[in-house]
C-alpha cells in the first residue's frame, strides 16, 4: 500500500507539473518564480488528496520537509515580490 501511494504521489505530481510547464510556455508567462509557486501549489493539492487516513507512514516525514523548505522558498518569492513593488 505504502509503495502504491507514493507511486500515486509522484505520478500526479509529473502530471500537474508537466501540465503548468506546458500552459506557461503555451501562454508565453514562463518564468522559473512563478513555474514554482504554481508547482508548489500542486504538491499541496497532491499531498491533500493522497494523506493517508490512519497512521503516517515513516516516508511521510520526507514530504514533510519538502513542503517546509517549499515555504520557506515561496516566502523568500513573496519578500522579494513585495521588496520590489515599495
């Protein structure tokens, strides 16, 4: 079960990023902040659908840290993005 998960995991999450690769490109608005943020919205919205319902399994720690250092990131995006409008 464990195994299936995280395959299912990572599967959606190529799909979703694969999916905001090609619609920033097709629109002309690719940029590398804003492919992450919306990226990083994805393994939100993955790791929501996909949380397992009983116990965490020891794995479950690794999408815990990604998705910390990703705020950290995305935070680091929000300062710099209100730095340049004031």
């Amino acid at each position: 079960m464990a195994l299936s998960c995280r395959i299912h995991i990572l599967g959606a999450l190529i799909l979703w990023m694969s999916a905001i690769f090609g619609v920033l490109v097709f629109f002309r608005a690719f940029s590398f902040e804003s492919y992450f943020v919306l990226s990083f919205i994805g393994l939100l919205i993955v790791i929501q659908l996909f949380a397992p319902v009983e116990e965490r399994p020891a794995w479950w720690q690794y999408i815990r840290m990604t998705t910390a250092a990703g705020f950290v990131v995305f935070g680091y995006i929000l300062y710099r993005q209100i730095t340049a409008v004031l």
